[in-house]
C-alpha cells in the first residue's frame, strides 16, 4: 500500500498515519516528525529547520527533500508507506512524483481529511493546554492552516485530476475516520509493484 495523507493541521493525520501503517504493514512516513527530529539536531540546519517549525511556515523544498528522501526510498524497496504530511506543496508533488517515476512506484490513494477551521483550532488548543507542541499557540495556528490553504489546498485538484483522491470528513471520532477511510480504499484498484514494471507508470506516481 502507498498512500499519502492530505490534512490540515488538527485533522489527525499522524492518529490515522499510524493506524493505517499497522492495519497494513508498512512505515509511516511522518514529515513533521522526521523535520521535529532534524531540529532537535545542534546542526545549522537544524537550526533552520526549528525556526520554520516554531514560525508555522513550511520547511523549503530542498531540505524536505533531503531529510524525506531516504525515508521514501527505503520503504518503497519493501514494499510501501503511508506518508503523513509530504507532499505539501506543488513543487513537493511533482518532486515527489519524479522519485516515484525512478523508483518504478505509483501511489494508490491520497486520502483528504477535512474538519472546519473552528473544530481544527478548538482540537490543536486542546492539545497544547495538554503540554503539546510550541507551535500550538492561537496566533501559529491560524498561520498553518491558512498556508494549509494556500500552499496544500491546490493538490487535493492535483490528487483528483489523476482519480486516486479519497477525501474523508475528520469531524468526527478517530475510529469512524479509520473505518470510512478502509472501506473507501476498498474501492480503490491498488497499484502493487508487480502491476508496474519499471518505465511504465502511470502518472500518479508519488
Ligand atoms: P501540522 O500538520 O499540525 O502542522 P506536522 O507535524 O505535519 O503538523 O508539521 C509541523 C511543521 O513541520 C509544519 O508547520 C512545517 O513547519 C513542517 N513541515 C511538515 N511537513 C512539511 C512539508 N512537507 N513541507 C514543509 N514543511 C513541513
């Protein structure tokens, strides 16, 4: 299975990333983690990295690519991911999908969360009063979810040009969203690796 999780921040991707990586076997790829661990690194990029997260902007390209890469390619060699948080942006999307086409891998689904603004800030401000992250404050909050608007909103256009969009309501328990995502990725006809020799993707590889 490779799939991606398309979701404003408070709509339970990383919640729903990790079930879905168990339900099905494979690394869940999460983006925001993997830049959280790069910025606890006393690296200068590090440092770069912590500033974006702290500030609610995105992390550029490069250094997205460069810490997300190895990740992607190594589970694509066995066998799939759930990416949670990447791609973000057109210029990831493409990226992204450039890396598929060398690897020889389609992605199957990109599964769309969506909540109202006021249930996403109500839920990320219940998560910081519990000792949550930095980036948790009003002011950041409103900051991310409209550059979810602006920089992630046009790749749920791109995802559904290409008919592997799933879009899914998130106002609602964690377990309902798990089960209507399972039985809307049972219609979906998945891509396996063997389905896709080398040179002959589609073009909604990753
Ligand atoms: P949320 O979706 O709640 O913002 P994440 O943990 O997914 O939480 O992301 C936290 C922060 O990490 C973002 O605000 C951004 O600074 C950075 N980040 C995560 N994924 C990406 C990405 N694909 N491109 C650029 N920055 C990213």
């Amino acid at each position: 299975m490779r799939l991606l999780l398309l979701a404003p921040p408070g709509a339970g991707k990383g919640t729903q990333g990790e079930r879905l990586a168990r339900r099905f076997g494979v690394p869940h790829i999460a983006a925001g983690d993997l830049l959280r661990a790069e910025a606890r690194g006393a690296t200068p990029r590090g440092r770069q990295v912590a500033a974006y997260q702290e500030r609610g902007d995105l992390v550029p390209d490069e250094i997205v690519f460069d810490v997300l890469t190895p990740a992607v390619v190594e589970a694509a060699a066995r066998g799939g991911y759930i990416l949670d948080g990447f791609p973000r942006t057109l210029p990831q999307a493409t990226g992204a999908a450039e890396v598929g086409v060398r690897l020889g891998v389609t992605l199957d689904a990109a599964v769309y969360l969506s909540a109202p603004d006021t249930v996403l800030t109500r839920r990320l401000l219940a998560r910081a009063s519990q000792g949550g992250r930095t980036d948790d404050t009003a002011d950041v909050i409103r900051h991310r979810l409209q550059l979810f608007a602006r920089a992630t909103g046009p790749l749920v256009a791109y995802y559904q040009k290409r008919g592997i969009l799933v879009a899914v309501g998130a106002d609602q328990p964690p377990e309902s969203v798990t089960a209507e995502i399972l039985a809307r990725l049972s219609d979906v006809p998945l891509a396996t690796a063997s389905d896709v020799p080398p040179g002959r993707e589609g073009p909604a590889a990753p």
